[in-house]
C-alpha cells in the first residue's frame, strides 16, 4: 500500500504544531495538552474556513513566544475560541482531525514526532472512549515494538543497519496510520 506524501500545507501545520511541543516540554502536562489542542483546534477552524495556512500560523506567532505567552498568563486571548465554534461533542472537531492527519500523515513526514504529537492529542479528546484510546496507542506502538523483536531475536539484524530502521520506520508508519484510520472511523456520528 502506498500513501502520498502530505501537501505543503499540512507539513506546514504538522512542522508548527511538532516545533510548538517541543517549545512546551517544560510546561505542565495538562497546561501542554491544553495548549496542543486548543493550537490544533483554532488552525483547523481556520483552515476549514479556506483561510491559507501559512497565515493562520503567521497569526498564531512562533511557537516559543506563544509557550512564553501561556507561561505568563495563560491562553493568549487571539486563540480563544467564541462559545459557538467548539464543536458538539458528537461532532468530529478541529483537534480530532488533527490527531486523525498527524497519525497518518504525520507518521510518514514527522516519524516519531507526528505520532506522538497525535497520539497526545486523541488521548485527552473528549469525542473518543478510553477503549478506542487503548486502542490507538496499541495499534502505533506495537508493530515497532513487534519489528524490534523480530529484528533483534529472530533474525538477529543489528538495530541500526539500513535494514533495521527500514523495518521499524515501517512498523511505525503502518501501526500509526492504522490507529489513525482506526480513530477516523470512530469520529463518524
């Protein structure tokens, strides 16, 4: 199965939000997730509104002045969303469907950080169950835990040869992509 690679928009978005977790590694984990998803969730709103992302992201400023604008007070008052734009809950948002593209799209364009990223930020949406979360995190993390097994016991291939990253970065990105695939089918009402 072959994907294609990601438009210039989405690497884009996926470089911005994967630069803006790095920035916030020093904040606290729920003031981070609340953050990554109001980030995800303002940009898909505004895409979704044809606007080009290269200016939504100009909006939002460079991720490290933005983490230093939420360490001083908080949300910056640009990102807060009126009462009327968050979505229902029963309503696939914008922060689902960021999870969605950076579990698929993102495995392949942003190894590890995509998936990562994605797996953050469908772990504190509201819109799926703690099982479907289970099972999202299993579906992206046991394929390279199954590809570093069978490397390393089975066919005794040393980790870091072409062979090996090639195996694992494939386990990645078909496990993240199925979890992200798994998710996307979860989202519909």
């Amino acid at each position: 199965m072959t994907t294609a690679p990601p438009a210039h928009d989405d690497v884009l978005v996926l470089d911005y939000l994967a630069s803006l977790w790095a920035a916030a590694g020093d904040l606290p984990p729920e003031t981070r997730d609340e953050l990554m998803n109001t980030v995800a969730g303002y940009i898909a709103m505004r895409r979704d509104l044809a606007d080009d992302p290269s200016r939504v992201l100009g909006r939002l400023g460079p991720p490290d002045q933005l983490v230093a604008a939420v360490r001083r007070s908080g949300t910056p008052t640009h990102l807060r969303l009126p009462a009327g734009s968050v979505p229902a809950p029963d309503s696939p948002g914008g922060s689902e469907r960021v999870a969605v593209a950076l579990l698929t799209g993102g495995a392949i364009a942003l190894p590890v950080v995509g998936q990562t990223a994605g797996l953050m930020i469908a772990t504190v949406s509201p819109r799926w169950t703690p099982v479907q979360k289970v099972v999202a995190w299993l579906l992206a993390t046991g394929p390279v835990v199954g590809a570093l097994l069978l490397l390393v016991v089975l066919a005794g291939v040393s980790l870091f040869t072409g062979l090996g990253l090639l195996v694992i970065y494939a386990a990645a990105c078909i496990g993240s992509i199925a979890a992200g695939l798994t998710l996307h089918g979860a989202t519909r009402p």
